[in-house]
C-alpha cells in the first residue's frame, strides 16, 4: 500500500472532490439590496421586460394591386431546359431522355408562402466569479446596481441571433475561494500528497513476479512520481488559479432570437411540401416594423388564418420572457408547374418549383446507379 503522510495544514485534501470549478454556497454571498432574489436556490433569474407602448393601427391594404405581380406563365421550353439542367447536375441520370421526351402536360399553380419573423431580446442574471488577482473592485460601496432592464447595451443588427454576457455594475464581491477555502491549492488526489505512487510495473515490490533482479522502471524502489501532480503532491486550484481569492459578481446575459413562422397554401399538385417551404419566390408583400397587425383580409383564406395564428403564437411565447425589438411579416408567390411527358411508351412526371426553376423528379427513367437523391 501507498505510505502515509502526515497531514499537511496548508493544503486541503480534495481527494474525493471534483476538481473543476464550482459555484459557492450562496450562504457565502453578501445580500445586495437589488437582487436578494439572486439567494433564493441559486439559479439565474429571468427578467420580465417593460411593457411597451401600443404600435401603430392597422393600415388598410388594396390587394388588387399586389396581385397584379404575376409569375410568367411556363412554356414546353422552359420546362425541358429546367429538366435538363437537374440531369446534369446528377451523375446518373440519362440526359437522352431530357432531350427526346414528349411534353403532354403542364398543369401550373401559383402558391403563396407566409413567413414571419419576430427580432426579441430577453434577459437573465445569475452569480458567477472568476480568480481576483488583485484590480479595483467595483462593489456595492460604489452605489446601488442599475435594474437589468435599464442597462443600455448595443443591439445586433435586425434579425441577427447572438449572445453577450456583462458585468452588472457595482454587484462584485471578494471572498476567499471556497474550494481550497483561501490556499491556493490542494492536494493531489493521485498520490495523496505523497509525490509518488506504486510502481505499476512491479505493483511495488521492488521485483517483477519471478524475477530475481530489481524492476527497471521504478529502479528497485517500487515507487514512481506521480503523473497527476508531477511529483509535487499537490496541484493548484483550479478554480481560483492560485490566487486563493474570488471576485463574484452579477453576469447579465442577453440573448437576441429570432422566431420563425412559416405557412405555405394548400395545392392540389404532388409535390412535397418541404421543397415548397424552402423553394425561392417572388416577394409579393413585406411588412415591418416593431409590431406587425394580422392580416385578415388576403384573397387567400388560408394566409390570413396563417398570419393570425402566427402572430398569437409569438405573442404568447415571448410575451412573458422577452422584449420584442422587430417584426417582419411577407407573403411570397411561389410558381409550381406539374410536367406530364412520355417516353417510350410510358408517361411520367416531374415538378418545376421556384423561381429558379429547382426540379423535383419522381420516377425518372434510365438511372444507371444507385444512391443518388432525386430531388
């Protein structure tokens, strides 16, 4: 067995501990009178945002006149080069069938795409802490720390995602590190402070098993250095770095999200929905602005059922935990032809969706191999 060591003052035993950082008992934080709420269990708080003042009315709409966008109408000529640029692109695809199909059918229809966007930003504070090392100390003697909500920040750019942290001014503490309670180190709990551990090669016996000379590794003394620590028998705190102190102090984390809704129109054609939801349009109509109204009176039912359902959902979702800084609410026309061609005998189908003209083949003759996607 390992010999043992007296048991030295300076160092905590932390051989049965977790090494990596952790958060201090909050008995050991001082109360700051604008955040006592920071003690009850420990946890990062969320920060209801102020209420907002209304926006503008709703402003009314002459749809007549954005439906007067139309998509062109497409032609056999378009429809076989459309086919003839997805073949390309796919290594096992005949180009010969492209180029002496007969196009029997184009049956197209133009669908809408609503998409929403709802810019928030939300807040929450917690304690956290880092080494102190000795620079001023920004603390509660220094005046009361500013309500979350009144800290000016600079905003990301509109519809943007990121994440920041700052320091809450005049919320930082100093206190002696509570894992190694204020020494700096403790000891290693490889070899307990010894230096050394048991030669792995001859378990520390000093001779491997039936063998009468001394283990060459460990040089016949049956003990090897310790690799954890080196040799020292101790390690330094990992969570104060040495320094035996902590600066705690209050972390404001602002988080910018962007929410997104999205509804395309029912059709009556075959093509999969998610090609559609993805498929590049013509931009019918935008609205944006720090709060967008339903819209309830679009030719399509279905897209003014979509942007009031939209808009409750984030509504209900945010309202609680955020602020919403921007809406932007658009209605997209998307073209969708259905390809009816023969070949060989045989009729077959394709779709052109988008404004690019993307294709989406269901059963495309003479593929030579397989493992290619088909859309």
């Amino acid at each position: 067995m390992d010999r043992d060591l007296n048991e030295d003052d300076s160092v905590v035993d932390l051989s049965f501990e977790a090494e990596s950082p952790l958060a201090p008992p909050t008995e050991l934080l001082e109360r700051l009178p604008s955040y006592d709420w920071l003690l009850q269990g420990g946890r990062g708080q969320i920060f209801f945002p102020p209420l907002e003042a209304p926006g503008r009315p709703q402003e009314q709409r002459s749809w007549p006149s954005f439906l007067e966008h139309r998509v062109p109408a497409m032609t056999e000529e378009v429809a076989r080069e459309a086919l003839l640029s997805f073949v390309d692109s796919k290594c096992c695809y005949s180009s010969t069938v492209a180029g002496d199909l007969v196009i029997q059918e184009l049956k197209q229809q133009t669908l809408c795409r609503y998409r929403l966007e709802t810019f928030s930003e939300s807040r929450i504070s917690e304690w956290t802490f880092q080494p102190f090392t000795n620079h001023s100390v920004d603390g509660p003697q220094r005046g009361a720390s500013p309500r979350l909500w009144d800290i000016k920040v600079q905003v990301p750019p509109m519809f943007q995602e990121d994440t920041r942290k700052f320091q809450v001014p005049h919320s930082s503490l100093v206190k002696e590190c509570h894992k190694c309670h204020g020494r700096g180190r403790y000891k290693c709990s490889g070899c307990h402070g010894a230096g050394t551990v048991r030669c792995p090669s001859c378990c520390g016996a000093k001779r491997k098993a039936k063998q009468s000379r001394r283990c060459q590794l460990c040089a016949g003394s049956g003990r090897r250095r310790c690799s954890t620590c080196s040799g020292r028998g101790n390690k330094t705190c990992a969570t104060c770095k040495g320094e035996k102190k902590l600066l705690h102090f209050i972390q404001l984390v602002i988080m910018w999200k962007n929410s997104l809704f999205e509804f395309v129109s029912e059709h009556r054609l075959n093509c999969p929905r998610e090609l559609l939801a993805k498929a590049k349009g013509e931009n019918l109509f935008k609205d944006e602005n720090s709060v967008v109204y339903p819209i309830v009176d679009f030719p399509l039912r279905d897209i003014s059922l979509a942007s009031q359902r939209g808009i409750a959902e984030h509504s209900a979702a945010l309202a609680s935990r955020a602020r919403v800084l921007q809406q932007r609410q658009t209605i997209e026309l998307i073209p969708l032809t259905e390809v009816h061609y023969w070949y060989q005998g045989k009729t077959y189908v394709y779709y052109i969706y988008g404004t690019d003209h993307q294709v989406y083949a269901v059963d495309y003759p003479e593929r030579y191999c397989c493992g290619c996607t088909v859309v």
